[in-house]
C-alpha cells in the first residue's frame, strides 16, 4: 500500500528485533508462551533463534515495506513479525504461514504495540549511529590536529569578507575547524542521553492496554540487558509515545555538524582554487580527472560531495521539524518520516566524515611559496607593523606600495623604517600566533 520509491526500511525495523527478543523474554516470563502453546516448549527459542538471525542482519532481503508508510510504521512491524514468526516455523519444521503454531500477533507482537516498538527501534538505532558518527567525528578533528601541528610555520593572509585582513599561520586556520569539529563531538555524546528514555511498554497510547504490568516494568530491563545501551523506562509513557521533539532536537545537532562540514569544505575550495589563477594556497589529493572536456582539470570533488552530503542533512532537518510538529494528540502518524530522515542523515554524516578525513584532510599540502608570495603582495602585513610604526605611518606605507607597485617590505626597507631583521621579526609565525601583543609601541621585540 504504500509504494513510493523509498524502500530504506531496513534500518529501524532491524533494530526493532531487539523490542521482540526483549518482548518475549518478557513474554515467556509471564507465562505468555507456556498459555498459549502448553507443554510446546519449542516455540519460544524458535522465536529468539529468529530474532537473532536478525540482528545479525541475515533475514534483510525479507524487509520489503518502503520506509514511507502510513499508520505510524504498522507497515513495518508487521513486516517484522511476519518474518520472524515464518522463521520461527522454519526452525520447528513447520510450513509457513502456520499461524497456529507460533503467530506474528499472538507470540511475536505479544504485549506490543507499533506506537512503542517502533519510536523505541528508532532510538536504538538512532543511538547505535551516533556512536559511530562520534567515532568519525573524533578521527576527523584529530586528523585537522595534526594538520595544525604539520602547517603551524606557514604564515599566510587571513581574509575577511574575502578580502586580505590580517596575517596569520595555515596551522591556525586548521585548529580553527578541529575545534568546530570538537564541539560537534560533544553535542554528540551529550544527545545521546535524550534518546535512552524510551517508551517500551506503553503499548498504544502510553497506557500499557493490553500488556501485563511486570511486562511493563521489565521489558525495558531486558533491552538494556540485550542492547549494552542504558535505556530507561519514560516516567510518562503516554507524554513520551505522542511527542517527537526528541528527534528534533537530535536532528538540530546533526545539522549543526552539517553546517560546520560545510562551511568547511568550502573553506578547502577556496583556498586551494585555480591552482594556477585561484588562490592555490593548499593542494588537494587528487582523486579523479575533472573534466571530460578540458585536458588535466581536476576538480574538488570530496569537498563537494561532502557539502552535498551536510545540504541533504539540512534538508532532512526540515522535514523532521515538520513531521514531529503534525502529530495528532495521542500519536504522531509521520514517524516513519522522521525515522527515515533521522536515520539517513546519521548514515549521510558518517561517511561524509570518514571520506573528508581518509580522501581529502590527510592528503592536503600546503604551497608554502604561493603563501608566502600573497604575504609579500598584499598590503595585509602593514597590520603587523602597526605596533613598531604606528598606524598613519602603516597606513601610508600601505598607500605607497599599492601606488608604486612594491611590496610592503619593499617599502619598509627602502626608506629605512625597519631593518630587514625587525621586519622578519613582526611577520613571524611566532608573532603571527601570538595572542596579543607584548611590546612597546614604537619597538620590536626579537
């Protein structure tokens, strides 16, 4: 019913096995399977021989519903218990579809609903992502470190609004996005907290219809147990089963890396533009010929794709903002727009980070002459020279060489304001990284 071209469904209803294991165990606890079956005491590890077979991912090609569904994700968790309560008949030599014998609504679906196992799935695997995304996140700042460190005596312009500011070092520039990249590690580890809060247990509303009361107090016990993961049951399970703002605010940090990767990657465009005609201050590895027309170009594509990649992220904001704000009072029947975009974005970020690192950030090199070549053009350093010279006398200099074509050292020397020594001094990457200024006006200090 529900074919839209989105078929991305494998994800959340995966990890939503890890609801069936804890659910039957739960189940079995209660007496669920010894009720309904008597003396079969096959059923219920057939059931848990199933459900394992898909966590390992061996029961995939089975999940055929699109991620784009309505009913809240009934689609899919039907689709689930269907497979494994055929699956559970395999492993008993029973024909499929002997409903009798182990049924997806009577022993899978036991004491669930779609409304808890579904939204519960999500953060599971919303949760499982974001470890990994942190993992890529950390790689990528640290690599950035170490560019700081390779980069840190190659003085260059620093630029505002395009324009040449003031000097500075391309190690600076390179510890200026490993911090950004730091602070989107943080927010990381910290959203995670937000999505360990589930509601397992509520069945439909929040209420717990239909579900024993151990049950409810127990079941979210056993997916901790099962996933590692330090989930707790919500205090208001019905709060919790119609409300998505979790999401979007998980969703916020997500696209607060994306907006940091592309900022970034347009930063590395920039500077290494040309090479011949552009900026050309950094190379670029190369990763492909750039042009089926034009003989030798290559173009920055990892940057790209990797702006592409933090834009979609965007986007995906955008619709889970909008999907989490039309819930309807107990229920919020656009979770699967939110699980897939929430989901794909995760996915989206870590690989876009791990291709920046491993195809873009490792391979960079630095053209110190081409860097070295802008300080001398530009009448950028007459800021560095501010404190020896002053600033009418920096400003007039800075006017002389635009007007007589020399470089501002040109200048400097030629009328004898600073020596060569002095002038070295105040444009040293030592001077250029120093916080501040510790000298008299009107010296220089070695």
């Amino acid at each position: 019913n529900n074919e839209l071209g989105a078929y991305v469904a494998q994800p959340p209803s995966a990890v939503q096995t890890f609801e069936n294991i804890a659910s039957s165990q739960d189940s079995t606890a209660e007496g669920g399977c010894a009720t309904r079956h008597g003396d079969n005491v096959d059923v219920f590890p057939a059931i848990e021989r199933a459900c394992s077979e898909m966590m390992e991912g061996m029961l995939d090609e089975h999940i055929v519903v699109d991620a784009l569904q309505g009913g809240a994700g009934t689609s899919t968790n039907m689709n689930v218990n269907e497979v494994l309560a055929n699956r559970a008949l395999q492993i008993l030599g029973r024909p499929l579809g002997d409903y009798a014998t182990v049924d997806p609504l009577d022993d899978i679906n036991l004491h669930q609903s779609t409304n808890d196992t579904y939204p519960t799935a999500l953060r599971v695997a919303a949760i499982g992502l974001l470890r990994k995304l942190e993992r890529q996140v950390v790689a990528l700042l640290e690599e950035f470190q170490r560019k700081e460190k390779a980069f840190a005596d190659v003085v260059k312009i620093g630029r505002t609004q395009l324009q040449d500011a003031v000097l500075t070092t391309l190690g600076r520039e390179m510890s200026a996005y490993a911090e950004a990249f730091a602070r989107d590690r943080w927010r990381i580890y910290k959203c995670e907290e937000r999505l360990r809060t589930v509601n397992l247990g509520g069945t439909a509303i929040g209420t717990g219809l239909g579900a024993p009361r151990q049950f409810i107090f127990r079941a979210t016990e056993h997916l901790r147990d099962i996933t590692g993961m330090g989930l707790a049951r919500a205090e208001n399970l019905v709060e919790a089963t119609q409300n998505a703002d979790v999401f979007v605010e998980v969703s916020g940090i997500l696209k607060a890396l994306a907006s940091n990767l592309l900022k970034i990657s347009n930063d590395l465009r920039l500077l290494s533009s040309g090479p011949d005609g552009g900026l050309g201050e950094i190379r670029l590895p190369a990763r492909q010929a750039g042009s089926s027309i034009m003989p030798g170009k290559v173009n920055p594509v990892i940057p790209e794709a990797v702006a592409q990649a933090a834009m979609m992220v965007m986007a995906n904001d955008q619709a889970i903002t909008q999907a989490a704000s039309m819930g309807c009072l107990e229920l919020n029947p656009f979770m699967p727009l939110i699980a897939d975009c929430l989901l794909t974005s995760l996915d989206l970020l870590t690989n876009a980070c791990s291709i920046f690192r491993s195809l873009c950030v490792e391979g960079i090199s630095a053209d110190e002459a081409r860097c070295r070549s802008h300080v001398h053009a530009s009448t950028a350093v007459v800021t560095s020279l501010v404190e020896a010279l002053g600033y009418d006398k920096a400003t007039e200099i800075a006017e002389l060489a635009k007007q007589q074509s020399k470089t501002v050292r040109e200048i400097v020397l030629e009328r004898k304001l600073l020596t060569e020594s002095e002038f070295d001094v105040l444009t040293s990457p030592e001077n250029v990284m120093r916080l501040g200024s510790n000298q008299a006006r009107g010296t220089v200090n070695p």
